[in-house]
C-alpha cells in the first residue's frame, strides 16, 4: 500500500546498522509504523526529533507488512524547547502516551486536532492547563468519560472535592469540574490537577493492561513541587 500523509513523530528506536522504526501519528491514517533507511544519517537523525511534523510517503507491499517511509520536515516543534525542561518533558509525555494508547492503523481525527491545538498553545503562558484539559479530552476520545461535570458534588468553597469514579476516590480540582481555566494558577493546584489525570489514565489504560507508565509525566509532576 502507498500513501502519503502528514504526521507527528511518536517515537523512534534503531534498526539495523543505518535504519530507525518509527512510529507516525497521521492525520488520515492513524497511528503507523515504518522503517526509515538512512535514519541515523545526520541530515535525518537532525529532524527525527519526537513530536516533530513530518511529510511522510509509505510504501508497504501488503497492509500486514511493516512498511517504509521516506520522510521530509514540515515543521520543527520539539527542538523549539530543548531549553524549556517543562515544555519539552510534557512533550516526549505526550508522544509516548498516544504511541501506547492509540491503536494501530486508525484514524482518530478529533485527538490529532486536539493534539494540533494543544502545539499552537504551547507558548501560551498557562499552557500547563491547557495539557491537563488535552489529557481529560483524551480520555474522552479514547472512549472513557469520566463525566466530571454530571457527577453529584457536594457544594464547597474548597477548590478540591473527593470524587469517587468507578472504584476510586480522587482529589479533584474545582476547575475541571466546571471545565474553565482557573483565574489563579499555583503550582500546588498545577501539581494536584496532573496527579488526577495521571491517577485517572493509569486505572483506565495502563494498570488493567501492565503498560508501563512514561516516567518523563511523573518528572512534569515534579517540576511543581
């Protein structure tokens, strides 16, 4: 099969002397693996960067077949923040979940426009938000809603209410309850709003199916102690 698309960069890892298997999240096509011959060259390895937009033209001989890519650089994004440990650990965070929990060869428009809007915000001042509310919609767009804002709350003044979903109860914070960017951001709320969604997506997906959990979304985390 022969296609071309455009994609981001999931993930990368040797192949052979002179070769990398990639994984692309396509805009048409999904979540796609390929071999890229010459990818550790200088001229590729330079743009072969996670998260990076790639031109991408597959070739496959059958659809169960691991195919080839040839691949030009639409757009640099990861290393625009090489400097930036908070940006570009939530990032490779964000690459290394889609790679695990997206399924193969399927599209999923709405998450690639999702993740394309969430790029476009990533220099806004309070773009650490804007990942967390990304994450919650990404639960959505993989099938599981946790239904925030339906759930029976008890009024509070408290910025964080108990919540019990499912089996488990969870800290939750008040704005992603109401689904509104908070009018006063400090990184104890930073904090406690990413240990939600990272508690929420490893009961769902990573737990029940022993995937191991990206240790870069633990050290974001930390980077708001």
């Amino acid at each position: 099969m022969n296609w071309e698309d455009e994609g981001y960069l999931l993930s990368k890892r040797k192949f052979r002397e002179n070769a990398n298997i990639i994984n692309i999240f396509s805009q048409s096509k999904g979540k796609v693996s390929g071999v890229v011959y010459g990818g550790n060259s200088r001229k590729i390895r330079n743009f072969l960067q996670i998260s990076n937009k790639l031109y991408i033209i597959h070739t496959s001989k059958s659809e169960n077949m691991l195919g080839y890519f040839k691949t030009e650089l639409i757009k640099p994004i990861s290393p625009l923040y090489f400097n930036d440990k908070k940006r570009s650990t939530a990032l490779i965070s964000l690459c290394y979940m889609l790679n695990i929990l997206l399924p193969e060869s399927q599209p999923n428009k709405n998450i690639y426009k999702s993740f394309e809007d969430f790029l476009r915000s990533i220099n806004l001042e309070n773009w650490i938000i804007l990942f967390i509310f990304f994450e919650l919609k990404l639960l959505k767009d993989l099938g599981y809603d946790p239904n925030l804002s339906k759930l029976n709350i008890e009024s509070s003044e408290s910025e964080i209410k108990k919540i019990k979903i499912d089996t488990y109860t969870y800290d939750v914070p008040d704005f992603l309850i109401k689904e509104k960017v908070p009018q006063k951001i400090s990184n104890p709320l930073i904090k406690k709003s990413l240990y939600f969604t990272r508690n929420l997506i490893q009961n769902k997906f990573y737990l029940p199916n022993n995937l191991p959990f990206p240790k870069t979304r633990i050290l974001l985390e930390n980077y708001y102690n």
